[in-house]
C-alpha cells in the first residue's frame, strides 16, 4: 500500500555527519538544512568533504548520503 501523498515526500533520509557526529535528514537537503538542524549559530565556516562552502552557496549546495559536514566557529586566543 503507497503512503499518503502528504507522508511519502519525506520517507526517503539520508545520513550525512556533521562535526564527525551522524545526523539523518530528508532526501534533497541542502548544507543549509542541515546547518540549521544541527543549530549551528554564526560566525562559522563550513566546509563539505574537506572543500570550503562560501555562506552564498549554503542553500543551493544539495548533500547526499555519506557526506561530512566541519562546522568551525573562530576562536580567539591571547
């Protein structure tokens, strides 16, 4: 029997890791879904897979399964 149409769009995750800990999120996410799910609060900069994400790109820049997300917040220090 298929899922209600309201339900199936969300029925297919997938699991990504964000700061090396695993977070499921729908299919088609971006790394601005998943900043936000995550709670992450500026300023930080991103990176995916080891390759730097400008803040422009955060909500075009679609995730797929097995993806790392490194969320890095400055740090001062004297």
């Amino acid at each position: 029997m298929p899922l209600a149409p309201s339900i199936e769009p969300y029925s297919n995750t997938m699991d990504i890791h964000i700061n090396q800990k695993p977070l499921s999120l729908p299919e088609g996410a971006t790394v601005a879904d998943a900043l936000a799910a995550f709670g992450a609060r500026p300023p930080f900069a991103v990176a995916l897979n080891g390759d730097f994400v400008a803040r422009a790109q955060h909500a075009a820049r679609a995730l797929h399964t097995g993806d790392r997300l490194d969320v890095v917040q400055p740090v001062a220090g004297g």
